[in-house]
C-alpha cells in the first residue's frame, strides 16, 4: 500500500486542512499528487497574502513591507524569496503564480468556447440548419418542404450512421477527430446524398435545393478522397459552403455569414483538432465546390 502524502503545511485554509486529514482514500503516485497539492496551497497562501497587503494598504496608506514567505521588517536577506524593486515599490515574486493562474484560468476559458463553437457548427447540425433557409430563400414555404426531403438524404441518415457507429465503438466521437476513422462513414454518407440528389430530381425538386445537394455530394466526395491521406476540416467546409450559396439566393448583405467562417477556424484550431493548412483547405472546398455547382446549375 502507497504511503499517504505528508501534511502541506499550516498555511492551507482549515477547511481544506480538515478535507485532507479526513481523507482515507489512498491516492497512487503519491508524489505527484503532493506536488500537485503543494502547488495549489502556494496559490492559495499567494492570494491570501495579497488580500492582507491590500488591506493594510488601504488602512495606512502605503504598502506594507512582507515578502512572499510572511517575512516582515528588514533586512529583507534573511527571507527565502527574492524581493524585486520596480519603480520604488517592491514586488513579491509571488504575482508570478497569479499570473500563472490567471493564464490557466483564461487558457480554460476558451478552450470551453472553442468546444462550444465547434458543438454547434457540426456538420450535420449546420446542413440541418442550411436546408430549410435555401429551401425557404428559393421557393418559398414548397422549398421549405422539398429541402426537408433533401434533410433525410443529407443529414438524418449520415448521422445516424455516426450515431451507429460511435456506439458500437467504431467511432471515437461524433466530430470523427481521427482520420482512419471517416472514410467508410463519409463514403456511406456520399451513397446517402447520391440517393437524395436522385430522388429530389426525378421529383422534380426546385432547381437550388437539387443543387445544394449535388454540391454537398460534391463536397464529400472530394473531402473522402482528401481524408485518405490528409484529414481536412469538415466543419470549416460545411461553413464555407453556407456562406458561399446564402448571398447567391438570399442577396448581399448575407455576407456576413462569412464572419463565421474564422470563428470556425479558430476553435477547431484551439482544440488541435486541425492545422491551419487543413483549416484553410476545408474552406475553399466547401466554397469552392458549392459556388462551381450553383454556377453549372445555373442558380448562381
């Protein structure tokens, strides 16, 4: 049995003190955790010095003479922690660890943003959201209809084969963040659009939405052979193609959904999920490939 990690010291608040002496779970890699809690009480004492600086500041009108370690009068040598002098104040060298901790607070923050941003631009969610806006923009309420048609094809049965497959363990996650792991739903998701382009047409579905959906076959296609040797962002195309065929059916000032398109970018950047080239490549393929269909089609 590892042996529990010796006490931190008394400069821990007495809630947490009386956290850890209650605990009796036995932690593995002792050390470790012990520098892990070692670290967190030095924050802790950092602030609460700084709190007590403040106030004694406020009180008496100038900062009082305490150096990281609690040590107080001069001479400042016998104290452990260095003291800097920057334009005649002294500086505890313990705001460096409010810094750090400011850094891992702000670091935190928007890696939760860029979670969120990318949950809400995926794929199959987007396409959910794209049909029925180019349906409505192309024929009215009727095109609403046909694109929900388009919708069974384009995004019900891809996600229900990610779906599928993320619970039987195919599929890392939903987002298919590894490359050796999208060319066969991808592929299937192609076969699924090949179907719907040749449902909406022989249906003799508006000319925009059997667009769309030749553009969206399209799109895969090239993003499945891409994936065989390079993993390309799928969201960032699926976005770029937004923005491309919106200002075509809806006007100009539609083009300001072009804005989404860098946001995309960044947080699939800041979780590493792609590097800057497949975040690039990701977007001239959606908007390069819907903008080339919608002008064979003559739509746009």
């Amino acid at each position: 049995m590892a042996p529990r990690s010796p006490p931190l010291g008394p400069d821990l608040p007495a809630q947490i003190l009386a956290a850890l002496a209650a605990q009796e779970v036995v932690v593995p890699r002792t050390a470790a955790f012990a520098r892990v809690l070692a670290g967190v009480a030095a924050q802790l004492r950092d602030v609460r010095l700084e709190r007590a600086d403040l106030a004694a500041t406020l009180e008496t009108g100038r900062p009082p003479e305490r150096s990281r370690h609690g040590c107080g009068n001069p001479p400042y040598r016998r104290c452990r922690t260095r003291v800097v002098v920057l334009r005649g104040r002294r500086k505890r060298v313990g705001v460096a660890a409010t810094l750090r901790t400011a850094h891992a607070i702000s670091t935190a923050h928007s890696i939760s943003t860029a979670h969120a941003i990318s949950a809400v631009s995926s794929p199959t969610l987007l396409l959910g959201v794209l049909y029925p806006v180019v349906g409505a923009l192309a024929a009215g309420l009727p095109g609403v209809a046909w694109s929900l048609l388009g919708m069974l094809f384009t995004v019900v049965v891809p996600a229900a084969i990610v779906d599928l497959g993320v619970r039987h363990g195919r599929y890392t996650d939903h987002h298919l963040t590894r490359r050796e792991q999208r060319a066969v739903p991808l592929g299937l998701a192609a076969a699924s659009v090949a179907a719907g382009v040749a449902v909406l047409a022989v249906a003799g579905a508006p000319r925009a939405i059997v667009a769309l959906q030749v553009a969206v076959l399209a799109t895969l296609a090239l993003a499945t052979l891409v994936t065989l040797v390079w993993k390309v962002s799928l969201h960032v195309a699926v976005v770029a193609a937004a923005a491309a065929v919106l200002p075509v059916l809806g006007g100009a000032w539609w083009t300001v959904s072009w804005l989404a398109v860098p946001v995309v970018a960044w947080s699939r950047w800041r979780l590493r999920a792609h590097t800057r080239p497949q975040l690039v490549v990701g977007a001239l393929l959606g908007a390069g490939v819907t903008l080339g269909v919608l002008m064979l089609a003559g739509v746009a």
